[in-house]
C-alpha cells in the first residue's frame, strides 16, 4: 500500500461517490489503512484533484500559435469541467507543482519558437487560463441550473418572488436574452484575444494560422 497506489484508486471513482469507505472497498482494505496515508476525504479529494488538474503538455507539431493557445484553452476548460473541485483548489492557491511547472516550461518554450518572449508568453497562458477557467465556473452553474430547471427557470421563478413591475430593466433582458450564448463558451473572448495578440518578434520563426474553429 502506498499513497499512489490510493490516489490512483481514487482517480478512477467518480467525484460523486468518491470517499474514504468506498477507496477503502476498491482496495479491499480497512478504512482505517487509509488514514495511515491521508487526513480524510477532503485531502484525498484535493490529492486527486491535483492529479486530474494535470495537463498533458503541448506536443509542437508546427501549430500556429494560435491553435496553440486554443488547444490549451480547451484543454484546461475541459479538465475543470469534469473535475470542479480543480476551482476551488486553485483559489485556494493549490495545484501548482513540478509537473504544472514543467507543462508551463513547454509552453512558453513552443511559444518563444513562435517569436513570444517569456514574460509576453506567461502573459498569454494567464489571459487564456482566466478566460477557459470562467467559462468552465459557468459551464457547471449551468450543469447544476439544469436540475433545477435551467437558467432561465431560476431567474424567472426569483423574479416571480418579486413585487409586480420591480427589476423592469431584468425583466427585459430576460425576455430579449433568456440564455445567453456567452455563458460557458471562452471561444469568442479567446479569439478576440488572439486577433489582438502579436509575437514580440515579428522577424522570428513563424507558423501560418490555421482556420478558426467553429
């Protein structure tokens, strides 16, 4: 028994049935044993969470820059959707270690073949991280709206629970924009940012755009 061996045990329950019995069971172990390795079901979660917070890194294939940055944008989008206990961990300034460390060395290195210095290249992986993060928050408000009937529902039943002819101006957007697109989505802010970027060397190696993606 070792700490791996249970933090990959716990990678492969599901986030909602994930707990110290039911890790204790997959390795036909006490729960007690697991106590010799992890404090309790939040630090195994937060062990796991790390795991799952872990991007495989960028492979250079002589990608434009900008299909760089999207393929880790969604990248990061995806992986805080299925893991959303990923948010909290890093507002909690948590996640962050070697392998996190190593992803950001190989992005910036793909990056600078690109004409991108350092500093303008760590300046894009946060501009983006925010961007995909964001939409990933939503993305699982959306997730959970949706069992209570979606947005729309829950705006329209808050505004119910009102006094007549209060919150016009919300009234009217709901009516024009009952859900809006942007909700979820970090593509159109991502290109926009992307339309707005340069490398700092424009005389460097380059890569010729690919076609935006739908």
């Amino acid at each position: 028994m070792t700490l791996e061996t249970i933090v990959d045990t716990a990678c492969a329950i599901p986030p909602g049935n994930l707990d110290m019995a039911t890790v204790a069971r997959h390795l036909k172990v006490g729960v007690a044993t697991l106590y010799g390795y992890v404090e309790g079901r939040e630090h195994l979660l937060r062990l796991v969470t790390e795991r799952k917070g872990q991007l495989q890194p960028i492979i250079d294939r002589g990608q434009s820059w900008q299909d760089i940055l999207r393929e880790h944008a969604l990248s990061t989008c995806q992986t805080a959707l299925d893991w959303p206990e990923l948010i909290s961990q890093i507002m909690q300034g948590g996640v962050f270690g070697d392998i996190e460390a190593r992803y950001l060395e190989q992005l910036i290195t793909v990056l600078g073949r690109r004409g991108f210095s350092p500093g303008r290249a760590l300046e894009l992986y946060y501009s983006v991280n925010q961007l995909a993060l964001g939409a990933a928050v939503s993305g699982n408000y959306l997730r959970a709206a949706a069992r209570a009937g979606g947005h729309q529902a829950l705006l329209n039943q808050f505004l119910a629970s009102q006094p007549a002819d209060t919150l016009p101006q919300l009234q009217q957007a709901l009516a024009e924009n009952p859900l809006p697109q942007v909700l979820g989505n970090f593509k159109p802010a991502l290109e926009h940012l992307l339309d707005s970027s340069q490398p700092d060397n424009t005389a460097g190696p380059t890569r010729s755009p690919t076609l935006r993606r739908k």
